[in-house]
C-alpha cells in the first residue's frame, strides 16, 4: 500500500511508512505518533472489541478502555487509531468475491434468496462490528459523533479515512433516522443548559446576549429541536419561528428585543427565520425535511389559524457567484447596495441576478446554493426576494443584504419535489418577472 503524503517530501526524506508496514516493524520513526509496539498493541485492542465470543456488555466495556485512552491522546495518535480501524478491519474481498459469485450462479433459482442473504453478511465488516461496540457503552454515541468531527477536516489530504468516514455516516443514518427522535419545544423555561446551547449552536443570526434570547422564546415565537436519547439534552438540530400575520420581508423586527410580543392566536402565517444543525459529526445525516414537517403539524396543533408556512432566508453563495458571473462593472457598483435608490439600474440587475442565481443556477442536479438546496429539497419552492432583508455586515458580505422567502405550499411540496427531480426550480411569479 501506498503511502499518501500530507505535505511533500523535501530532499533526501524517506516516504512515510504505511499501517501495514508500520505493524510489521520493529522500531519506530521519529515522525510516527505510536510507535510499531503501541501501534500493534492498539490494534489488538481494537480486535477484542470484535471478539465474536464476547458479550456486548464485556465488549462495550472494552471499548470504553479504549475511548479512555483515546480522550487523552494527541491527535497524531488519534490519527493512527482512525487508520487502524479503517485499513484493519475492512471486509474480506475473497469471502464478496466467492457468495457474489453462488448468488449470480442461484439467480432466478429457489435458492437466490438464501444466497443474496450470504451476500448481505459478507458485506458487513468488522469495522460496523467494532463501531457498533463503541456504541454500547452510554457515552458511547457521543464518543463516535465527536470522533468524526473530527475526522472530517482530515478526509482530503488522506484518502485512507474514507472507508471509516463512509461507515460512520451509514450507521449514523440508522441511529439517527427521525424514528427515533423526539421532537421538543424549547422555551424560555428550559433549563438554562439547554438555552446556552442554543446560543451556542446558533448559525445564522448570532445570538447576543440574554435578553436577545429570550425575545426569540417569546410567546409570539416558537422553537423546536431533535434530541435522541442517547444525546440527552443536546439538539441536534433546532428552528426558530415566528408567529405573524404576513410574510416576513427583513430580519430586524424579528430580532428586534424592544418590540412587543404579538398575539399567536391570531397570525395566520408561521415564518422559520434560522435552522441550525448543532453536531458536525452528523453531516451528510438529513433531519431538515422531517423537522419541518413535524413542527407544521404541531403547529397547526396549537394555532389552527395559521395558513402560510415561510422561511426568511439568507442566500450566502450569492456574493461570491456574482463576482465570477456577472459583468465586473455591476460588481464594482455594489459597493454600497444599501445606499442604492429604488429604481436604480443597478438594483434592477442585482435583483434580476440574484433570481437567477436562486432559480436557474443547479450543480449536479442540485440548487447551487445551499440553503437554497435544503429547502427547494424539502418542497418549498422561491417566493419573494426581499431588499435590505439583512443589512448586517454578515449578510452583506454573502448576499449584498438580500434575503428571500421559501414558501412550504403543503398542496403543493411533492410537485414541487418532481419539478427539482427533473431539473425545474420551482419559483413564483414575482421571481420569474425579475429575469431580464
């Protein structure tokens, strides 16, 4: 196996020894974080928590020794202990390559059934046995998740991590498939833990202080989290929403901590201004769509006068996109957008842009913009484009202070799916009439 080089070598440097060859060793090199001794020693470690004959409470115990020891390595050695676990106990290409070959060979045949059976075990390696021991133990879900956060950033430079990378994410599906998670309100008589981690996690509009906090869990305002048992008390992902009797059009009233609260009973229209996914380890495990949906639902529980279901979003890609596709002398005139009249040409483009951008412009099937992608994904379909939505700094940097209204039509969101599927945004009128 190849050795794959975080930075090149200089001259008159030896290549860096693979896992396998590192196993075989005797001594170590200086640059190597566990020495061929403690590297093999690992990995008998880690190959006991598969021991077939222990029992999962004797292998979750086991596996806890080695989270123990992992909490205080550096991260060098954490990264020799990922490519053990990714490089060593991967599947038996020779044990696929034989029951692919009796299940082709039964095909069509009374004994196909028993054959694809064979063909599914082979498929399981000891690396979904072993992540699934580090599971056992109750700190053990947390262990894993913060294990591949930490991995993520390394996944470019070193291929090797992929196989481990790829397990996590298809074991994180199961455990974290919407089934079994708890839909929870969050308020302002949470525990004040679970309040700081929302200001913690906030992604999208920062929260400021404690009084800013408490204004988005006030009666007019709702906020709802996934939370899974065996992260008790973290979200993982969490909406903000406010109760009106309109679509929103700017972010600075919502925000507003001296305005009065509203009455709930009577808004007719829920508008989700901020969804934050709190748990890097999870990217790539999708909670959105069911999110929305069950919040709806419990919404219209609570207030059956409610009628229209918005978002007031940002459009981060939007800025940059602009400044590699449209002419450099609009560019150059959006200096100051915010100082921009009315009926100035320039605003005109940037509009008629930035509705492009949002309802034409697709990357392998997908909206190109992100929080574009996650709603359009959901069954939303782009509303309205609102002028100086955000004047902060923030968002005048991402998107000029544009923001824009996704519109969840519940008549209309498998359409609206089908429509994305075939290659078609989904957009209103008013956004149609902005091209030019």
């Amino acid at each position: 196996m190849s050795a794959i080089w975080l930075t090149p070598p200089r001259a008159g440097e030896r290549a860096p020894r693979s896992i396998r060859e590192r196993l075989k060793a005797t001594l170590g090199r200086h640059p190597e974080a566990l020495s061929p001794r403690v590297l093999r020693r690992t990995l008998t470690e880690l190959q006991a928590i598969v021991d077939p004959g222990l029992s999962d409470v004797e292998a979750g115990r086991r596996a806890k020794g080695v989270a123990g020891w992992y909490a205080k390595a550096t991260p060098e050695q954490r990264r020799d202990c990922w490519l053990l676990m990714s490089e060593q106990f991967a599947p038996d290409p020779g044990k696929i390559k034989a029951v692919r070959e009796q299940y082709e060979a039964a095909h069509g045949t009374p004994e196909e059934g028993q054959a694809e059976i064979h063909l599914r075990k082979a498929f399981v390696s000891p690396r979904t046995r072993l992540l699934q021991r580090f599971a056992v133990f109750p700190e053990g879900m947390r262990f894993l998740v913060d294990l591949r956060a930490e991995l993520l950033p390394h996944l470019k430079s070193d291929k090797r991590l992929l196989a481990l990378d790829a397990e996590l994410e298809n074991l994180f599906s199961t455990w974290f498939d919407v089934g079994f998670l708890e839909l929870r309100r969050i308020s302002w008589d949470s525990p004040a833990s679970l309040i700081e981690k929302l200001i913690k996690y906030e992604a999208v509009h920062d929260i400021r202080s404690w009084s800013d906090v408490k204004n988005r869990l006030d009666s007019d305002r709702r906020c709802y989290g996934f939370f899974h048992p065996r992260l008790d008390g973290e979200p993982l992902i969490f909406v903000e929403v406010a109760l009106m009797d309109e679509i929103a059009d700017c972010i600075t009233p919502l925000l507003d901590e001296a305005a009065a609260a509203g009455d709930p009973h009577k808004a007719t229209t829920a508008i989700f201004y901020s969804i934050s996914n709190t748990q890097t380890g999870l990217r790539g495990v999708s909670f959105g769509d069911s999110l929305i949906k069950r919040v709806v639902e419990t919404l219209k529980g609570e207030f059956p006068r409610l009628k229209t279901f918005a978002t007031l979003s940002p459009i981060p890609g939007l800025r940059h996109w602009l400044a590699k596709n449209a002419p450099a002398e609009l560019v150059a005139a959006l200096a100051d957008p915010l100082a921009l009249s009315p009926k100035s040409k320039q605003r005109t483009e940037l509009l008629a842009w930035a509705a492009r951008y949002l309802g034409k412009e697709m990357q392998e099937g997908k909206p190109l913009d992100p929080v574009a992608r996650f709603h359009l994904g959901n069954g939303a379909r782009v509303e309205r484009l609102n002028w100086a939505g955000d004047p902060s700094a923030k968002a005048l940097k991402q998107s000029y202070g544009l923001m824009v209204n996704y519109l969840y039509d519940l008549k209309r969101l498998d359409k609206h799916r089908a429509m994305l599927a075939q290659g078609q945004i989904p957009i209103s009128g008013a956004i149609e009439d902005l091209y030019l």
